[in-house]
C-alpha cells in the first residue's frame, strides 16, 4: 500500500479504479455463489446460519489472496493514469494568456532586471506553462532556418545578454544545415556570436558542442576564436516547443541542468 501511496494523486485514483473493478466483479460472483449453495451446492447439507457463514468465509479469504495482485494492478495503472491526468491539465491551461503573462513580467531586458520575488513569480509561470507541453518529442522538433528572440532568463551570465551595466537583444539562430546554429548578443553595434552544433539525444534533451566565439561591431568582424578540443558542451532539457505549430510566435522553453536555469524564447523568423 505504501507503494501506492508514493506514486500521489495517480496511484490512489488507479487503486480506486482496480477496486470498484473488482467489487462489480467480485459482489455479483458472491452473490451467485451463495444462491449456487442455497440450492444444493457445496455447502448444501449445513443449515442456516451456519451456512451463511460458511459462504462468507469462503468470500472473505478469496478477497484477502486478492489483495496483492490488486495492489500490483494499482502500481501498473499508475502510469497510464498519470497521463490522463496531464491531459487533464494541459486542457485547462490558457497557454497564450500564459504567454502574455510572462512576457509583461519578464519586462524589456531578458528578465536581468527582476526581483528576486518577480524572478520566482515568472518561473512558477513557466511552470505552469511547461506542464501544458503540446510536444511529445521536443527535443526532435525542426528547428531548421528558425529565429528566436530571448524572452526571459533566470540566468546571470552572459547567455542573458547582459554586458556589464547593460542587457543586449539575445537571439538563437538556426542553420539551414539542422545541425549547426548560433546564440547571438547584439547591443548597439556591438555582435557577439557564439557559434554551436547540436543533435538529439533523447525526445527531450538536445547535447549542444560550443564551437567558435567572435565579435563583430556592426558587420566588421573583429575576432573570431575557435574552441580548441575537447571543445566545451552543454545539454538543453527542452520543457516546452510549439515548433510543430508554425505559429509565427511561437514560444520554445529550456534548461540547463547543469545550472537549472530557464530560458524562455519566441519565433521571430
């Protein structure tokens, strides 16, 4: 029972399933099996109550061996419980006003500029809009070609866009190649370019390979420094993707393990 109760709201709605299964199963079969000895069965020699007691008996120990497997059914069900009940969720979620929400919050600089208290109240946001997923393979969407402007960030380093004092425009930007693709920080005439490679590892994780860094002031490349091996990497846990929508806003949000910090990101090519 303790395993049921482990598993939360699923395990305890799965072992209600199981259980009124099996007592509209089991209390007509009782029901049958005592007229069966009522009328001359195998317990039709004993008389009254004696009968009735024999019967129920017989009933309670068949129930008892029940219990473990109705235990493991429980267990088994969980699963499949769980999913309906994240179907549930995701149905009740207004996932644009989710999004309007966390864009306001967010404020115009990536989000470095939020409280502490702002910064909590945003990632619980993101929470509840991660949990309405429409993806099932997030990690394996195309983002082929794409653009994607920085939203929010609970990240202080310099993936946020901020340089110094200030926060520049942070923008991921996709290869044609589905391979390789570049987080681009760009305030005033000020570019600089991280350029990377990624590739699936799983339906929701992407490993990504930092390739070269350079800095540009307006279109005049003034450094460009390749990685030297074993080049650094890093894993993005994908947590939400509307890609396979083709909305033209669509809205992307991942973690770094690593950090736990969020980054949350819009379409805007």
């Amino acid at each position: 029972m303790d395993r049921v109760k482990s598993l939360g709201v699923a395990g305890t709605l799965s072992y209600v399933a199981v259980e009124t299964a099996f007592w509209a199963v089991a209390l007509p079969a009782a029901f049958v099996f005592y007229r069966f000895v009522d009328d001359g069965g195998v317990l039709a020699d004993v008389d009254g109550n004696a009968k009735i007691l024999g019967s129920s008996l017989a009933f309670i120990n068949i129930v008892r061996a029940f219990v473990p497997l109705r235990l493991a059914a429980a267990v088994a069900l969980a699963p499949a419980t769980e999913k309906v009940l994240a179907t549930f969720a995701k149905s009740r979620v207004d996932i644009e006003a989710l999004k309007a929400a966390i864009t306001t919050a967010a404020g115009q600089l990536n989000g470095t500029d939020r409280s502490a208290r702002q910064t909590a109240e945003l990632l619980d946001s993101i929470t509840a809009l991660s949990a309405a997923n429409p993806s099932a393979a997030p990690a394996r969407d195309d983002l082929k070609g794409s653009v994607w402007r920085l939203v929010f960030t609970d990240s202080t380093g310099n993936s946020s866009g901020k340089i110094g004092p200030f926060a520049g425009v942070v923008t991921q930007e996709f290869d044609a190649d589905g391979v390789s693709y570049a987080n681009v920080v760009t305030l005033g005439p000020l570019v600089i370019r991280l350029d990377a490679s990624y590739s699936a590892t799983s339906s929701t994780t992407l490993r990504v390979q930092f390739e070269a860094i350079s800095v540009a002031i307006g279109s005049v490349r003034v450094l460009r420094k390749p990685f030297e091996d074993p080049k650094p990497r890093g894993t993005w846990d994908m947590l939400f993707s509307e890609v396979a929508s083709k909305k033209p806003n669509a809205w992307r949000i991942l973690r770094i393990p690593e950090t736990k910090n969020v980054f949350v990101l819009e379409r805007i090519a």
